[in-house]
C-alpha cells in the first residue's frame, strides 16, 4: 500500500488568524514599543537607507526585512567601506539591529502568550503529526 504525503503550505493569513501582524505591521509596532531616544536612531538609520521614509506616513516605511538586511550588510561591511566613522558609527547599527529584533520577539512573546492555546490549532498540529505531513510557509 502506498502511502500519499500531504503538504501543507501556509501564507501570512495562517499567522494572522492568530494574532500575530503581518510582515508591513512589523516596523510600526516595533517602532512603538521603543524609547523615544531609540526611536529617533532607529529613524535616522532608515532615513539612511530609504531617503524617502517619513515616520508619518505609513506609505513610506520599509519592508521590514529589507531594512534589516540593509543594516546587516552596514554593520558587516562597515570597516571596509569607511576610512572613519561619520555621524553614523557601527555601534549605533548594532544598537538598533539588535533593539529591533529585541522588540519583535517580546511581541510575539506577548502575542503568543495572550493568544492561549487555540483548540483548531492543537487539531491541526496533532494532524499534521498524524499524517506525518509537510509545512510549506511562506511566512
């Protein structure tokens, strides 16, 4: 008997049916859960990156993971690129990249923990398990 494998494959909605925001929700929220001081680096460095970013118009911001692309190739690049340091220094990158993703993993702790244990979530994980399938996300 031949057994057939199932593949699941799950998008943005699996995750926002649970909660959690989608991927253009990601930079606004984490924005606002920092210090203003934090806020206005983290401001300067994405101005840095995409000149036309303007904190009040939530047309202009970044793909989130753009922009920490962006600050990782800075940070990784930055000595060979520059004789010196300008306003900008390696310090105040690392600083936001890792505040940045400090914020979002105490959000979607918070999210996770306010969400419980959904009953069609156990279901589906206990199917997947069962059946021994495969998860595609293009999360």
């Amino acid at each position: 008997m031949t057994s057939r494998r199932r593949v699941y494959v799950i998008g943005a909605g699996f995750s926002a049916g649970l909660g959690f925001p989608v991927t253009k929700e990601l930079l606004p929220l984490a924005l606002s859960r920092m210090t203003p001081r934090e806020r206005s680096l983290l401001r300067r460095i994405i101005n840095f990156h995409f000149p036309t970013f303007r904190a009040d118009d939530f047309e202009t911001y970044p793909n989130i993971e753009d922009l920490l692309t962006k600050i990782k190739v800075n940070v990784d690049l930055f000595r060979a690129t520059r004789e010196r340091e300008g306003r900008l220094r390696l310090k105040h990158l690392q600083a936001v990249e890792r505040n940045l993703l400090y914020q979002l993993a105490v959000l979607f702790h918070k999210i996770l923990d306010e969400m419980g244990d959904p009953e069609w979530l156990r279901k589906f994980i206990a199917h997947v398990n069962r059946n021994a399938a495969t998860i595609i996300s293009f999360n």
